[in-house]
C-alpha cells in the first residue's frame, strides 16, 4: 500500500472489497456488503493525507486480506503444529516418593 493513495486507487479497493465480499461464505454477507458499502460513504470526504483517512484505507486492505482467505485468492497455508505433549500429566510420582520420605523422616525422629 502506497503511503499516498489517490481517488482511482480508493475507488478500486472499493470495488475490490465488494466484489470478494460476494463470495463470502457467511449468512451475513449481506449486511458485511453494506457496512463496507456505508463506510466508504461516510468517509469520502476526508482528506486522504489525514490520519482518519490513511487508518481507514489500512483497516480496509486488512479487511481485503480477510475476505480473500474465502475465495482462493489467499495465502491457502494452513498448518497445525501441537507440542509433543501438550498435556503432560502432573508429576505425581515425585510428589508421592516426597510424602513418603516425609512420613520415614517423621517416623525415624520418634
């Protein structure tokens, strides 16, 4: 993303945006549709340099990115990588073998 954005570059993330949300696998893709939609209508009066602006288009690329993990266009790296033990059992032997020298120390004071 370019750190100047012009009005071509806007409109064309706008189309972008709304094309990728009508592939969205989700039963809320209308009111998803609208609310980018609402958004960029809200905003088209700033001022592209200020930091509304350049926080909104950043927040939109973002979006954009979300949106293309649904339709094939993303990054389809999915991976799972699990400890070798990702609940190891509590160490119970040590604490069974520290009680019974606990009670054999007792019993040998006496």
């Amino acid at each position: 993303m370019a750190s100047t954005v012009t009005r071509k570059g806007l409109l064309h993330l706008y189309r972008r945006l709304l094309r990728s949300c009508e592939t969205y696998p989700s039963k809320n893709r209308a009111r998803i549709y609208e609310s980018i939609r609402v958004e960029f209508r809200e905003n088209i009066s700033l001022d592209s340099e200020s930091e509304k602006a350049k926080k909104q288009i950043h927040i939109a690329y973002q979006g954009l990115g979300q949106l293309h993990q649904f339709d094939g266009r993303g990054s389809a790296n999915f991976s799972v990588t699990l400890e070798q033990n990702p609940f190891p059992k509590p160490d119970t032997v040590n604490q069974r073998t520290q009680r019974a020298e606990e009670i054999l120390d007792e019993i040998n004071k006496t």
